[in-house]
C-alpha cells in the first residue's frame, strides 16, 4: 500500500490531501533526479577513467607530432570539464583543487599591484585595532587582446623673420611612406599572416571589432610592400646559406589559386636549411616554386657544392655529382620499418627498430660534443653498429619475398646504404633530415588557414617572409620584437651593413 492509500484512511480535508500530493510528487521528482545525476557521476567517472588511460599509458608513435597535439589539448579540455561537471552535480559548493608544483609567472612580465585591506580595522570578535603580521601573496596571468591606438605627430613650424626660411622637424622615412600604418601594425600584421597563419579576413574581422576599419584591399597593400622591402634581407640570407658546406633540403606542395580555370594548382615550398653540427647561427630559407622538377633545386643551388641530405625524391638526383655528395636520412630508413611494424606487428621490423634506436641513442650521447669528439664516439660505437646492420638487412632480405612491404622497407635501406652510413665517417654531418622537416611543419597548419596561394608572387612573398620569421625562431630571437626594429631601421639603413639586419642571433665576422 502506497502512502496516499494510507492516508486516504483518515479521510483528510481536502486542502491537506493536496499539499500531501504535491509534497509526493515533489518527493518522487527529487528521488528520479538523484538517481539521474547518480547514473551521470558514474558515466562520466567512466570516461575520465578512460582518457587518463589513454594519456598516461605508454606512448608509442601511433600519432604525428599535430595528432598529439590536438590530442593532448582535447583530453585536458574535455577532462576539466567532465570534473567540474561531477562537482556541479555531487554538491552545490565545488571540492578545493590541489594546485602541486605550479610553474612561476615569468620575471620579465610587467607586474600591476593590487592591494586588498581588510573593510575593517578592528577585530571582529572583540573590537581591538588589528596589527599586520604578514601578507598573503598570489598572482595570476591575463592579457590584453589586440590594442589599436593613434600616434598624433606634431611638428611646429618654424619661420626666419630675415630671410622667411621656413624650418620644421624632418619627417623620418619609413617603409610605407605617407602611409597609415605604423610600424607597430605592420608588424602584427605579418607576424599574424606569416607566423600564426592567420589570413587578412581574420584581421580584418579582429580590428572590426574595435570599431578599426582595416579593408582587406589595404593589409594586402601593406604586405606587399613589406615583402617588397624585405626582400633584400632574403636575398642576403640566401648567400650565407649557400657558403655552408653541409644542408638539408625538402620540399612540400602548396595549393595556388588558377584563376583562369577557377580551382587551384599545386605549386611547391622547397626548403633549405643549415646543418646544426656546423659553426654559425642556423639559417633558413624557403624558396616558392610553380612545381615539383628537380630544376628548381639545380637552380636554387647552382654553382655551391658540398653534402645535401635529402629524401630518395628522384628530383634531387642530377644536383649530384662530384661537388655535391649525397646524404641519406636515417628517419626515413626508420619510418618504413616503423609503418611495417604498425601494420602487422612484424618482428624484422621490429629488430630494425631496435638496431636503428642504438645509433640514435649514440648520437643523443654526442650531443654538445665538440667534433673530434662526435668522430671519435661515431668511429668507436656507430661504425660497428652500421656494419651489423648492413650484414642484417642483406641476410634477411635473402629470406623475404619480392613485392612485399617487408621487401621495399629492406631494399630502401640496402639501396641508399653509402649514403646512410657517410655522417659515421664525419663529425659535423647530420644523421637525418629532421630539421628541414621539422621547419616545414607550421607550413603544413598554415596551409589549413590559408587555404591556397593567391598567385605565384604571393607565394614567393610569402616564402621570403617565412625565410626571415623561420630564421629569427631558430636563432632564438622574437620574431615580433625583431621585425619591428627592423622595419624602422630598414629604410634609412646603409646597404654596405645589411647583415647587422639579419635575424641572426650571432654576429657575423
């Protein structure tokens, strides 16, 4: 019997078995929610359960470095978030977090003081005046979005009551002469286009919001004619790499617009980079081309000679001769083991993995060796190693059936083996091309904002700034900070000390 049959016994007024209904329906609607809220606690406990045994399990390279990435920032949204949301529904005052080893805010960062003193003096139990014993001291990071504001110039004009001479402060030159943009702005433009990928829509639409007017026709106008002043710079830059004995070069495609046809075409960004294990500051240069022929590369690279480490592309292949000696990269010997091994679990490939693993591990060991040094520890460790290996690669291929992906990872390496193996017999040559690709990388994600190249000068613009950004990062400088003293003292600056501009954070003798 429920509980409205027995009250029903006691033939109540009609008022009172109303407020007993509602108080029973109320009941009843309370107990469904807990069960709900209960049934939710548990599913979610579930699921953060599960993503931190994705993230904390071993990690393995079943993601590309953006996969991961993209990973790690969603598993730290989504799992805050389902915390907060069993707070929310396990009581009405959220739980204190423990906040262990938290990183400082940074020194250089301007600091603004907030002081917070008590509404009263006076004890609140006893009414005594209240002396300080200490402070209580916590920071917090904020920033400020985009500001916009107005340099007003003022120049009095002067006059010569003798000769009517009149005189008047010089107006600087500047890279945009007559123009409306400062320095400052020109810089967060580039830096946003070229650097955080950000195409001039976008700007367009963050300077709206502050009741700007930037047209998209006029930050275009201003990227080129930035480019168009930078471009010596670029040139420079192009030089001094070329004087390097040892690089690294790649390439990635890059979608143009074709106007005449209405979709677009592949052009490509080849790239060029200095190697790490050489004396001077690294150097990065991109060179924006309407295809993918070796040509390019011949006519990038014309008349310099020296090791190149490349991929197997054929394209490369004529710049090799006897000034110009190949190097093989050992990554992508590795990667195709590392595909096979991810197929099918296959245990030549694994055995590749760990014999590869060793001679990275050797180097990891002659990282910030002086040269002799990294020769001597290659000669002594790494030589035998690569002998191992080659006698490995040639048994087991005799054993592996032709067509294979076994087959072709095997062969690759078989068939680049003189230049896999020449960075053992040399202190300063580079045991892959990682840092080529790795400096390719932001272009692959800018690729995604800009969805195409608007022509092929845009393109050729866009990979001269790219060179200049690329560098300033690599040499560890702000590119920000960089640019904008460059671009004010860029057009009153003597051609003779261009390399005083360079983004390179050792001087150049």
């Amino acid at each position: 019997m429920d509980l409205a049959a027995e009250l029903a016994q006691f033939n109540p007024d009609s008022a009172l078995a109303a407020w007993v209904g509602k108080l029973l329906a109320k009941t009843q609607s309370d107990a469904h929610a807990l069960r709900q809220a209960d049934l939710k606690i548990q599913a979610l406990t579930f699921e953060i359960a599960y993503y931190k045994r994705i993230r904390f399990a071993n990690k393995s390279e079943q993601f590309s470095s953006e996969q991961r990435e993209l990973f790690e920032e969603s598993w730290n949204t989504d799992t805050c978030a389902q915390e907060a949301e069993v707070e929310q529904l396990g009581s009405a005052k959220p739980r204190k977090r423990e906040r262990a080893g938290r990183q400082p805010l940074p020194e250089h960062l301007p600091r603004i003081e907030h002081r917070h003193e008590p509404a009263l003096c006076t004890c609140a139990q006893c009414g005594k005046d209240l002396i300080k014993i200490g402070e209580d001291i916590s920071e917090q990071l904020d920033v400020e979005p985009a500001r916009f504001f107005v340099h007003h110039h003022i120049r009095p004009q002067y006059a010569c009551r003798a000769c009517e001479t009149i005189s008047a402060a010089p107006i600087p030159p500047a890279v945009i002469d007559g123009g409306m943009a400062a320095v400052g702005l020109l810089t967060w433009v580039m830096v946003s286009k070229f650097l955080d990928h950000l195409p001039l829509y976008r700007l367009e639409q963050i300077a709206a919001r502050q009741q700007v007017p930037l047209a998209r026709s006029t930050l275009a106008e201003w990227v080129g004619r930035v480019g168009v002043a930078l471009q010596p710079l670029v040139d420079r830059l192009s030089v001094l790499l070329r004087e390097r004995s040892v690089l690294h070069a790649d390439e990635t495609p890059v979608p143009q617009l074709d106007p005449g046809k209405g979709k677009t075409k592949k052009a490509y960004l080849w790239a060029y980079r200095s190697n790490d294990l050489e004396s001077g500051p690294p150097i990065l240069v991109f060179d924006y081309q309407p295809g993918r022929h070796g040509v390019h590369a011949r006519n990038f690279l014309e008349g310099w000679q020296g090791h190149l480490m490349v991929d197997d592309y054929a394209g490369y292949k004529a710049l090799f001769t006897p000034r110009v000696t190949e190097l093989a990269c050992l990554a992508h010997a590795r990667r195709k083991f590392f595909d096979l091994y991810a197929a099918n679990q296959s245990m030549i490939a694994a055995e590749a993995l760990r014999r590869i693993g060793e001679l990275y591990d050797i180097e990891r060991q002659a990282f910030g060796m002086d040269t002799a040094s990294r020769l001597q520890l290659r000669q002594q460790e790494a030589r035998p190693r690569l002998d191992a290996l080659r006698i490995w690669l040639i048994q087991t291929r005799i054993t592996v059936a032709d067509g294979g992906g076994t087959a072709k990872a095997l062969d690759y390496g078989i068939k680049r083996w003189p230049a896999l193996i020449r960075y053992a017999d040399s202190g300063v040559l580079p045991i892959d091309n990682n840092p080529v690709e790795n400096a390719i990388r932001p272009i692959a994600i800018g690729k995604k904002n800009w969805l195409f190249a608007g022509s092929e000068r845009a393109g050729k613009r866009a990979a001269a700034i790219q060179s200049l950004l690329g560098t300033a990062k690599l040499n560890g400088l702000d590119p920000h900070a960089w640019l904008k003293e460059t671009l004010e003292k860029l057009p009153a600056w003597p051609n003779s000390r261009i390399d005083e501009l360079l983004p390179l954070k050792v001087a150049l003798p």
